[in-house]
C-alpha cells in the first residue's frame, strides 16, 4: 500500500513486516534446493562422498581386531601329583598356538585318547629334566589303542611318554597293532629331547602326504620288544608321509627300528643309532618308499640291517651330501 499526500508517495507502516517475509521465503527456498540437490543424485547412484576441499573421500574401514596373543598355561605340581585328568584338561583349554608347561611329575591319562587339533606345545618347565616329567596312559587291547592322535602342529619338548597295554594281535601291515602317538594328516608334530615308550606298539606313525615329523635329540624304545607278537615298529613314515631323524637312538624294537612304509613315503635320518631290533634296523617298503641315511649306527639287527621290501629303496648318503 501507498499513501499520497503532500506530493510524495510513502509506504505504510506494514511494508517492513512483507519485506521480511519475503527474506525469509527467499531462504527457505535457497535451503530446500542445496538440500534437494544430493538426495535427487543419490536417488541416482551418481552422488560421491567429498571433502570440504572437492575430492573423494576414502570410505571408512573398520580397524583390525588386535590379534590373540599365545598363553603359557603351567600345570602345578599338585595337579600333577594327585590328578589324572589335569594335563587333558589343559588341552582342551588350550586355544592356538599356547604352551603347556609341565612341572616335575608323572601325568597319567588313563585309557583316554588326547585329541591335538590345534597348534600347541607340550614341555617340561625350563631345568626339569626328561625323565622327571611322564605323561602315561593305558591303551585299549583292541585295534588301535593310541595315547595322541595329531592333526595339526604339535610340539613335544623334553618330556617322556609310556604307552603301556595295546594291542599285541599283528602288525601294521595286517591293519592291527597299537600305535602310541598317530600323525593324520595335516598333521605336523615335533619331538625335541623326548622319550618314548611303548610295551606293545609303534611309538610314532605319520599316515598321509600332507603329514611329517620331526624327531631331534630323543631316544624311542622299547617298541613292542617284549610281547610275543613282536608288534612295535619306533618310528614309521606310512602312506607318502616325511619324516626326518636326528641325532636319535631308536632301540629295543620289535619290528624295524625306522621304516618308510608304503608308497611314496620318504624318511632322512642322520646321526642316529638304532639296534637291537627283531626284524630291520632301517627299512623302506613299497614302490617310490625311499629312507636316506648319514652316519647311522646298526646294533644287534636279528634279520636285516638294511632292509628293501617290494620296490622301496635305502640310500645310505656320504657325509658330504
């Protein structure tokens, strides 16, 4: 509205209110279009993050999880002395890639088979010798009574193992016989300063191509020497497992001391002693079965020394090779 008078034209007093209505609908508008204008291109697919400065943001990651780190899990020497079920225990909380340590004791395990399916090491308490630190069970008498069967890696260190009873009806060959610690593939076990023990079986099997041992400074027997089945091998590499020895004593066997048993099983040992043994003292059986071995002692071997069976072969290295 306008008012005439005295020759002049003036607004009326309510000028400035439409004034500022006016503003303000012109900011509103301004407001709605910015706002508009990302939600019609994200409808789209063609809206990109940026920064303040125009160029692309990287998405947000989330931050890694810190990893796990291996616990040393330590048996006391009361649980040791007074429970047979503490060391299986132990075990079966153990997660990847912790240690068990075992103080001064005889752990006793009874009739169970302890299952190793995840990365663990089992060892005596730094200072405790060897013989101070048994872990003993009693195997079943039929089939395959075994103390440990391993499907993943394992470390035995500086401990003993007696696996007393089994079975005492055959050999391997004719699928009986008891077998004190099985490696089924992908198994990987280590011995390190071990003893093994066994009344009336093989003290160690690997079985399957993805399977191997490692056997360093230990000493394996008797096997099986003192039943009349003569069922005990020391150490057998069977079904295209590897193995290697060293610096090892394998003696008191009933069968061969070491032997790369069936097709494409390969054994290395070096620096060991093996004898008396009823049957070989190292021995391949099988096509494409294949042992190697450096300086190697051979005792009181009942048959063979050096024993090939149905295509296996024994390659005795020179020291330089």
């Amino acid at each position: 509205q306008t008012m005439q008078g005295s020759g002049r034209v003036m607004l009326s007093r309510s000028a400035p209110c439409v004034c500022l209505i006016l503003v303000l609908m012109a900011h509103a508008a301004t407001a709605f279009h910015a706002a508009s204008a990302p939600l019609s291109a994200f409808a789209t697919g063609r809206s990109k993050a940026t920064s303040g400065c125009g160029r692309e943001r990287s998405p947000l990651r989330p931050s890694p999880l810190p990893l796990r780190k291996p616990q040393t899990r330590l048996l006391s020497s009361l649980q040791a002395s007074v429970s047979t079920s503490s060391l299986q225990d132990k075990i079966e909380e153990a997660e990847e890639g912790d240690t068990i340590l075992l103080p001064k004791g005889t752990y006793d395990i009874g009739g169970a088979m302890l299952n190793l399916d995840r990365e663990i090491t089992i060892a005596a308490e730094d200072g405790v010798d060897r013989d101070d630190v048994v872990i003993t069970g009693t195997a079943p008498t039929d089939a395959r009574g075994m103390m440990f069967m391993v499907s993943s890696k394992v470390t035995f260190r500086g401990v003993s193992i007696h696996h007393a009873g089994g079975s005492v009806g055959g050999t391997l060959s004719s699928g009986v016989g008891s077998i004190c610690i099985f490696v089924n593939e992908p198994g990987k076990l280590e011995l390190e300063d071990c003893k093994i023990t066994t009344e009336t079986s093989t003290a160690l099997l690997a079985s399957g191509q993805q399977a191997s041992v490692e056997v360093n400074s230990c000493r394996v027997g008797p096997c099986g020497w003192d039943c009349e089945s003569s069922a005990g091998y020391g150490i057998c590499i069977f079904r295209g497992a590897h193995g290697t020895v060293y610096n090892t004593d394998v003696w008191r066997v009933g069968q061969s001391g070491i032997i790369a048993f069936y097709e494409g099983s390969s054994a290395l040992c070096v620096d060991c002693e093996v004898g008396p043994c009823q049957l070989g003292g190292i021995a391949a059986e099988g096509q494409r079965a294949e042992l190697k071995a450096k300086r190697v002692g051979l005792h009181d071997i009942e048959w063979k020394k050096i024993a090939e069976y149905d295509g296996g072969e024994v390659i005795i290295l020179d020291d330089d090779e």
